[in-house]
C-alpha cells in the first residue's frame, strides 16, 4: 500500500492535481508491482509564505543578480602552469 506525498506551492489547478495524481499512481503501481487502486497519493497545498528555502520564504523578491561580463582570473587557463 505505497503512499505518496507531494508538497507544491498553492495555486495548481484541479486538472493539474489530477494529472500529477494520475501520473504518479501509474508509475508507482508499475515499480511496485501492486495494483492502481492499493496506490494513495496525497496532494498538499502550501503558500508561498509557508515555505522556506535558503533561508528566504518563498513569497520574497529575488535577489537581483546583475549580469557582468567575465572578468579574466574567474576564465580558467587550460595547459598553462600555476604559478
């Protein structure tokens, strides 16, 4: 009786909730080896404010990373000997 549980940011679809439970019940009926029905899948929503990585909730601004171009120590420097 395998059980699934899927943690994903509140704001997914009914559709999407049933293809994700759908496609998950499938391939673990197939590895296990047991039938669809024995397969229980549980789909909890979470805020973004609830949700932490790096130490940031989920629901503040990206930090902005300003582009630059590459400066020439960061270009590694094939077939010469460190000195």
């Amino acid at each position: 009786m395998p059980v699934v549980t899927v943690d994903w940011w509140k704001g997914n679809d009914r559709q999407k909730r049933a293809d994700l439970v759908g496609e998950l019940t499938a391939t673990v009926a197939r590895i296990a080896g047991c039938p669809t029905d024995a397969v229980t899948v549980l789909v909890r929503d979470i805020e973004q404010d609830h949700w932490g990585r790096g130490g940031v909730l989920a629901d503040a601004p990206a930090p902005v990373s300003v582009d630059r171009p590459p400066v020439l120590a960061d270009v590694p420097h094939q077939g010469s000997a460190p000195r």
